[in-house]
C-alpha cells in the first residue's frame, strides 16, 4: 500500500511540475534612432495570472516629449496562446489607464524537438489587441 500511494505520489508531482512551460516572466522590447527617439515596452506576466505593462516613449519633437503608459489585469494560458483580461473596477486608476481586453499573444519558442542550431528566442508576439499601436508587437524574455 505504501508503494501504491509513494508511487502515485510521484506520478501527481511530476505531472504538475512537467506543466509548466515557462510563460511567466519578464518581457520587453526597445526602439531607439540616432537622433535619441525611444520607444521602451515592458511586460511583467506574474505566476499568480496577474501582469503588469509599462510603455515608455521619448520622442525628440513629440508633444509631449516623454509619455508614460500602464496597463494591469490577468492573464490566462491556452495552447500557447496568452489572453489578456482587464476589470475596470479593479485594474484602472490615474496611473493604469491601458485597457487589454481583447487582447492576445503566441508564446513563441524553440521547439523541444527541434535539435538545428538555429536561435529563436522566446517571445510573445500581439496577434489581437484594440490597442493598435500593440498589435503585432513582439516582446522578447530577457
């Protein structure tokens, strides 16, 4: 009986630890000319299915010059692809102002099975957004 319950024991905690694929973490992306334009953007997907965004801008001739923007909700994962959910009541104040419903990313990487030399970093790529300046966005891992 002892062997049964150890045995299963094992199965159960393999099982859950063989589930998790890496989808939280930090993301980002930058943009940046010559003549000291930068666009910055930055991810933050928490194990606990909540995300934090920040989108930083400094354009030389802009108005205004530096624009910072927040978003903040959960995030939920299914067949790689990461659905963004925002409850107004909750995740909207003066700061957070980016609204991520009906938005979703492909999380993006090598392939286990894929044993070529090739590089291909972990990113999640915007496929679905109201937010037209995130749509197609890829943001790397670091």
């Amino acid at each position: 009986m002892k062997l049964l319950l150890t045995t299963l024991f094992v199965l159960f905690s393999l099982t859950i630890f063989s589930q998790s694929n890496g989808f939280s973490g930090d993301y980002n992306r930058t943009f940046s000319t010559a003549g000291d334009d930068l666009i910055q953007y930055k991810l933050n997907l928490l194990q606990d299915g909540t995300f934090v965004f920040h989108s930083y801008s400094k354009i030389k001739n802009g108005f205004p010059s530096e624009v910072n923007k927040y978003g903040k909700g959960k995030w939920t994962e299914k067949d790689n692809v990461i659905t963004f959910a925002t409850n107004k009541q909750e995740d909207f104040d003066e700061k957070y102002t980016v609204d991520f419903n009906a938005s979703k990313a492909r999380f993006v990487t090598k392939n286990p099975r894929d044993k070529s030399d090739r590089i291909i970093n972990t990113k999640l790529t915007f496929v679905e957004s109201e937010i037209p300046w995130i749509q197609r966005l890829d943001l790397f891992k670091i």
